[in-house]
C-alpha cells in the first residue's frame, strides 16, 4: 500500500499551540513532513519568502489571532504552493478570492485533512 502524501513538505500556520499539535500529528501520521509551524501572519510570510522552494503545500489557519491568513495564501499561491485553509468559524467565511481552495472546518479528520490536500495538490486518493 503506498501513502498518497509519504514525504511532502509542509508548511502548517496555526495559532493554537494544542490545534498545531493534533494537525501535525495527523499530518506526521500521513506521511508529511512537517517543516515549520508559524503561529502569526508574519512568521508565516518569513517562512514562504526563505523556503517557498522547499515546500510541497501548506494548511494555513484562517484566523491567527484575529489577524487574516491571506498575505500568506497569496505569496504561496505566487511560489505556485498548493495549500488548504484550515477554519474554526465555517468555510462559508473564507474570501471569495479563495473560494476554489480547499477548506477545512475545525474539528476534522485526517480523512478529511488528506482529501483536501490530494485535492489542493490535484492528486486523487487512489481506491483502498
């Protein structure tokens, strides 16, 4: 049995110290490797700047602390990084700009967490 995401690079941004964990756990339990955690907007749009070139996607947390994700998104998007929003508040409030990338709604599963990253990365989950 092959692991669909076994060795991708990921950059996950989270504010929350017990959110961060699960979801980089789920995601170690996929097969990821999880390169850095940003918990602000600034840490993550540093991270992207320095290594775009290294990651393979990313699962960014819609809201850091009141602070909006997006100018992460956009400098991914730029680097051609897929990635997957991540959300507590529904995905009905993510931009419309955004509206074609994949969306999480906290609490979820890593069923669903590897849906949406083989979607954002236009792979299919090959049948079990």
């Amino acid at each position: 049995m092959t692991v669909p995401l076994a060795g991708l690079r990921l950059l996950l941004v989270e504010d929350e110290a017990m959110v961060a964990l699960m979801i980089e756990e789920m995601l170690n339990d996929l097969g990821c490797i999880v390169v850095d955690v940003a918990g602000t907007v600034s840490r993550g749009l540093s991270f992207v700047e320095a290594a775009a070139r290294t990651l393979d996607a990313a699962v960014l947390d819609v809201n850091l602390g009141g602070e909006k994700v997006y100018p992460v998104a956009e400098k991914l998007a730029a680097n051609g990084v897929p990635f997957v929003f991540s959300t507590g508040y529904g995905v009905a409030g993510i931009a419309p700009d955004f509206a074609r990338i994949p969306a999480l709604a906290k609490p979820y599963s890593a069923k669903a967490l590897e849906a949406a990253l083989l979607t954002a990365l236009g792979r299919t989950k090959p049948d079990s």
